[in-house]
C-alpha cells in the first residue's frame, strides 16, 4: 500500500514534467513563427516596420506555462538560433546574432516568461493575467532597448548624434501593438489556462 502511494505522485511529477518540456519545445517553434510573420502574412508589415509577434508569444509562455518552463521555452528558442537555425527575425541565426543591436530583444525573451510567470503563480485572476502582461512587456523592451543602445554605442558604430532618447524614439512604433497584443495575450492565457486545469483535473 505504501509503495504504490509513493509511485502515483512521482508519476504525476513525471508526466507534469514531460509535458513541460512537450510545451516549451512547442513555444520555440511558435517563436520561429512570430519573428517571421511579416514574411508568411506580408500585409502585417507597415511602413517597413517589422511587425513580429515575438513579444506576444513571450508572454503567452510564462502565462501558460509558469516561470519556469517558460523560461526554459525562450532559452530554447535562443538556442537554437544561436546554433545556426534560421529562427530569428529574417529567418537568421548563427552566433553572429549576438553582435546584433537587437540581440537584447531575444535575451529579454528569457526574462519576460520568467516574470510573467511568476507574477500568475501568484495571481491567476483575469487582473493578474493582463497585469503580468503588461509587465512583461515592459520587460521585453526595457532590456531590449537598453541593449540596442548600448551596442550601437560600443560596437555598432551608431553616429555621433545618436543619442538615449533617440533609441526610444525607434521603438515607438511598434509599442501600440505590442501593448494591444499584450493585453490580448492576457485575456486569452487566462481563458486558456482555466480549460488547461480543467483537462488536467478530468
């Protein structure tokens, strides 16, 4: 009696386990897919911005999947690109990508599942949802333009007259969608996350 009480818990840690890593390998490919959806669905490119769903996918992993896995989901990701897989945006990768100003955006990746997990873990109401969201976008930019500054300023020969202000100037444009999509991740995590424990309660 005692012997199989003990297996059935580490079953379950094993199959919750597996099904971690089943999902964070699914949120790579997710992310390969949003870097490029300017290139699947041209119409979403305006006025030469890229419009990527990067930030939206980054989020929606910590939402679903907790800290932890979703962390582990965006490493992979990075990974992979930096292994020479053509996940980046424009269908690059290679090592090379860590010269590149907008690199801190993938490494920000990291971050962003990660506190958006936690920030569900501990709050898994509808406002805690679009709240983790919205951090988590503030995240992904907060590191990702400090990064482009920096490397334009240290090793990407940016022109004198380049300034702070001017690196968030350049990522105006893509903030509206990324605060809307944000938002939309978080009503939909929240939605999805309630059918989630309910399969997982059947």
């Amino acid at each position: 009696m005692g012997t199989s009480a003990t297996l059935k818990p580490n079953r379950s840690k094993t199959m919750v386990g597996t099904l971690g890593l089943v999902y964070s390998a699914m949120f790579a490919a997710l992310m390969m897919i949003g870097a490029n959806i300017t290139y699947f669905l041209p119409a979403l490119s305006v006025s030469g911005v890229p419009i990527t769903l990067q930030t939206f996918f980054a989020v929606l992993a910590g939402l679903l999947l907790g800290s932890r896995y979703g962390a582990v989901s965006m490493t992979v990701y990075m990974a992979i690109g930096l292994a020479g897989a053509p996940v980046f945006a424009k269908f690059s990768g290679g090592a090379s990508a860590i010269i590149s100003p907008t690199f801190g955006f993938i490494v920000s990746f990291i971050f962003v599942a990660y506190v958006v997990g936690k920030i569900v873990e501990k709050n898994s109401t509808v406002v805690g949802f679009v709240t983790a969201a919205l951090v988590g976008c503030v995240v992904n930019y907060l590191i990702g333009t400090n990064w482009l500054f920096a490397a334009y300023k240290l090793w990407a020969a940016a022109p004198e007259a380049f300034t702070y202000k001017m690196a968030w100037v350049w990522m105006m444009p893509p903030l509206p969608k990324d605060i809307i999509l944000s938002v939309v991740a978080g009503l939909f995590g929240h939605r999805m996350a309630r059918v989630l424990r309910t399969r997982r309660s059947i």
